[in-house]
C-alpha cells in the first residue's frame, strides 16, 4: 500500500474530494480526520487491529471528548495520554507514519 511522499502532500491531497485509494487504511483514516468527516475516520479505525490502529482510535477519541475511551486505546497502543494538542498530535502521527 502507498502513503503520500510527505506531510506536504498529505497536506495537499486535502483538496481532493477522496483519499487516494492506494493508501495504506492509517493516512484514509487521518485523510477523512483532516477533512472533518470523524464518522469515516473511526470506521476505518476501529478495524485496524494494531498498535498504530489503537492510536488512530485513541486519538479519534480524544478529539471526540471521550477521554475515559481515549486512555483505554491509549494503553492498547502502549502510548502515554499526549500533552501536546489535538493538531500536533495528528501531525505527529502523520510524520511518524511516513
């Protein structure tokens, strides 16, 4: 599966109306989070059974507000619960995926 060349052009691909379908399921979910369409960015998520699906769904969480749930997938990613805000977080991610 494919990722964009860098966070520039994840960044770029925003303006698409999808997600490259060629990506790896980690940047569709964090394409959608980007996009605002939560929904699509949890379903993805929440069937990735791994420690990188666990932060996806720990950080989808804690953008949701669900704290109590946002620590359980935290812990499943043996993650500590960030300090750092939710747009540094996504960052973040998204560079550590690349």
């Amino acid at each position: 599966m494919a990722k964009p060349e860098s966070y520039e052009a994840f960044l770029g691909s925003l303006k698409n109306q999808v997600p490259p379908m060629n990506w790896q399921e980690s940047f569709k979910v964090l394409w959608y989070d980007a996009k605002g369409d939560w929904k699509a960015s949890h379903h993805i998520a929440q069937d990735m059974h791994d420690e990188i699906g666990s932060w996806l769904h720990a950080y989808l969480h804690r953008k949701e507000g669900d704290e109590y749930n946002a620590r359980y997938w935290y812990t499943k990613a043996h993650r500590p619960f960030p300090k750092i805000n939710l747009n540094e977080e996504q960052r973040e991610i998204i560079r550590f995926l690349l």
